[in-house]
C-alpha cells in the first residue's frame, strides 16, 4: 500500500508526520471522492516526485475517471491562478485588482464532478501554494454550498501533511545523494 510506503520512508525525526499522514488520510471521514481528489491535488501540487509516485495509484483506483480527471484539472488551474491572484493581491497597487484577469478558467464551471468536489480540491491546492485570496474564495464558494467548517478544516490538514511529507521526503532524498 502507498500509504505504508510513505509512511515507512520518512525518517524518525519525522514521527509526527508518519502519525499524521495515517490520520489524514487513513481514518479521515471525508467520502471517497473527496479524500482521494484531494490526495491526488494534493499530491500534484506538492511538487514531490515521490508523493505523487506513491498516492496516485492509490487515488487513481478510488476515483472514477471524471473524478480522477478533475482533482488533476483542480491542481492544473490552482497553479496559474494562485501565483495570478496572490501576486495581484500582494502588489502595493489596488489598480491590478481593477483589470481583467483574461486567463482561461473554464474548468472551474465545468469540472466534471460535484461542484463542491471541485471547490475543496481547489481550497487544498491554494492552500500548500499559498494564495489567500483564493482560500477565501473556496472557501466562501464551500460555506455558501452548505460544506461544514470541519470538512474544510480536514482538506486543508490534508493538503498541510502531504506537503509536510514531500518536503521531507525530497530534502531527504537530495541529502542521500551527498
């Protein structure tokens, strides 16, 4: 199981991690969908060869194909938009935020999947990459829609230890070559 793998690769310091990981995802309370789209997001978005090597066979076999499709399509177009909409926020002049974005997003109105789906996948991604404005904008999408706190809170602790886990994985990798 990829779970085990990851979990049995990283190293003692990072006991929190193997706890973590075996929490997030294996005990989570999120329905099928949701927690392999937003493992696989997740996964895509952390950068991590390894991760992504290891989770994606695992989310692959507990998603349909338009969902395998659209967690994949969630990384894709939350990797333009949040350096796009961070960037945009974080320049000192309000007039950026005035202008057309005039960037291709079709998929986020027609994802393939439950639209809330979408959203939170969305939300997992923004937040390993870092975009405010568009966590509140998931978010606020996610809450209108009726998705509890909790189940938000448990997308973004997903996408936390999966980023955790890359980071250390691929820092340990790099020191193993030395």
């Amino acid at each position: 199981m990829a779970l085990d793998e990851l979990k049995s690769a990283l190293p003692d310091y990072a006991k929190d991690l193997k706890l973590n990981l075996g929490s997030v995802i294996g005990n989570s309370g999120l329905p099928q969908q949701q927690l392999w789209g937003t493992v696989l997001a997740c996964a895509i978005a952390s950068r991590s060869p390894i991760v992504l090597r290891e989770l994606e066979p695992e989310a692959k076999a507990n998603l349909s194909d338009e969902a395998y499709t659209a967690a994949k399509s969630a990384a894709a177009i939350m990797a333009m938009n949040n350096v796009f909409y961070r960037t945009r926020h974080l320049l000192s002049d309000p007039e950026y935020g005035t202008l057309r974005a005039g960037l291709r997003m079709n998929v986020i109105g027609n994802p393939g999947v439950e639209k809330t789906d979408f959203e939170l996948w969305s939300l997992a991604v923004s937040a390993i990459n870092g975009c405010g404005q568009c966590l509140d904008s998931h978010e606020q999408v996610l809450r209108k829609a009726g998705v509890e706190r909790d189940v938000v809170q448990e997308a973004f602790k997903i996408a936390s230890v999966i980023q955790a886990v890359g980071t250390t994985l691929d820092a340990e990798a790099v020191l193993a070559e030395q």
